[in-house]
C-alpha cells in the first residue's frame, strides 16, 4: 500500500511524523524469526531523501511498529 501526502503550499513547512504498526500472528516456535508479516515503512521526502522505518541502514525485519 503507498500513501501520498503533498504540501502544496510554499508558505508553511509539513512536519510529519508517521507511525506503522500491525498485529502479527504468532509465529510457529521452530520459526528463526518470530515475525510474520513484514511491513517496512519508507518515507521519501520531497527532495528525494528515503527514511527508513526506526531509523535503520535497511529495513527492519524484527518489528511490528515502525516509526
């Protein structure tokens, strides 16, 4: 799923913060990693910068809350 947001408005800077969090089933106990479903939340900015969720290098494989 991508969602868009866009500051049209050249007189006011956005602050955004963005949040993503999901119920996760559990997973089978012989699992190496106990998450499931991986989401990973990706932030671009209008300048092109991508932000990662949690603030990572990559994408975080071990959480079901980004941020």
């Amino acid at each position: 799923m991508v969602v868009s947001f866009q500051n049209t408005s050249s007189s006011f800077v956005v602050v955004a913060q963005v949040t993503l969090v999901w119920n996760d089933p559990p997973a089978s106990l012989l699992a190496g990693v106990s998450l499931v479903i991986d989401f990973d939340l990706r932030v671009t900015s209008p300048a092109g910068t991508t932000y990662l969720g949690n603030g990572g290098a990559a994408a975080d494989r071990l959480n079901n809350a980004e941020r």
